[in-house]
C-alpha cells in the first residue's frame, strides 16, 4: 500500500500536461492581445484630447484678441468701434485689418480674408489671406455679428479652430464642430470709456 501511494503522490507532482500549457498559452495570448488593444485606443484617446485642448487654448486666445479691441462709447456718449487692426498678424497692427467689423455671411466655413488667420507648430501667427501659407499646422476662422435685437450695442464673436485639412461637408455653413475641432461663442457690449 505503501508503494502505491508514493507512485500516485509522484504521478500527480511530475508537472503539466501539454493540454493544460497550450490551455494557458492560449490564455495568456488572448489577454496580452486585449491589453494591446486597449493601449492603441488609449493613445488614439490621449491624442485626440490633446489636439482638442490645443484648438480650445487657440480658439480662446482669439476671442481675447478680439474683446480686447476698442468696442465702446467716447466721452462724449457716441460709439467708438475698432475696424481696422489686423488681429491676424502678430504683433498686431493697428491697420490692414477688420476689427470688429461685421463679417460677411459664412465666415466660419470658408478662409475669407480678415476672418481667417493660420497658426505653425508653436503656436505662431503666419498670418491671414484666403488660403494657407506653408507650415501651417492649425486654422482659426472667426465671425462678428450684430446681435439682432441689439445691433449697435453688442456683438457676437464666433472662433473656430481646426487643424488644416479638408474638412468636408462640415464647411457648409451648419455650424458643424468635427473632433478635435473647437468653437467658441461670447458677446461684446458697448461700454463707456
């Protein structure tokens, strides 16, 4: 009996079956194959949120440009409106430009002259006109429009920031915000100096 059970202890301690190695093979291959796909979409993921943030961080360094410019009443009580600094070069100059003028109708899906400026890699201003320079990575296009139910007081400030490619049917003047993209919309309203 002895010798019996010091045979089925040993049968049982020799190791694995090559059944129960490719059960665990299989396993662990369809598990590493899971976290592969997990970690591509996470950087999809993570890139994504990146190029939002950034066209977010550009679309709101726009509307600051734009509310910084000259929207309000002289000491005497008539308007005083900036219409011609250039807010697509930088530094800004004081001429050349739109200002806060009302902008023609779909500014916001076409590169129209004084309503577009084209940013590099850093960051930088390369400038406005109706088509992009070279290096441009990003395109800001922006619209100003009376508030109807006050039109000499208040202006709407619309800025769409995307990165420069084609961007399809979502130019057709719906408004559409595709991913990655930002839109940011305020108001001005006159104020006395």
């Amino acid at each position: 009996m002895g010798l019996a059970k010091s045979r089925s202890s040993a049968s049982s301690a020799a190791g694995f079956s090559l059944i129960e190695v490719l059960i665990a093979t299989l396993i662990l291959a369809v598990a590493l194959v899971s976290l592969a796909q997990l970690f591509a979409l996470s950087t999809r993921t993570n890139i994504s949120a990146r190029n939002t943030t950034y066209t977010a961080v550009l679309a709101q360094q726009k509307l600051e440009e734009l509310r910084a410019l000259t929207w309000g009443f002289d000491l005497q009580g008539l308007p005083v409106s900036d219409t011609t600094t250039n807010t697509a070069v930088s530094p800004e100059t004081a001429g050349g430009g739109t200002g806060l003028a009302p902008s023609p109708a779909g500014t916001l899906g076409a590169n129209t002259d004084g309503y577009v400026d084209y940013v590099g890699q850093f960051g930088n201003k390369l400038g406005g006109g109706g088509a992009p320079p070279a290096g441009t990575v990003y395109v800001r296009r922006w619209s100003v429009e009376p508030l109807p139910s006050n039109p000499n007081n208040t202006v709407i400030l619309q800025v769409l920031v995307f990165r420069n490619r084609d961007r399809g049917s979502a130019d057709d003047g719906a408004g559409t915000v595709l991913p990655d993209e930002a839109r940011l919309v305020t108001v001005k309203t006159r104020k006395s100096q």
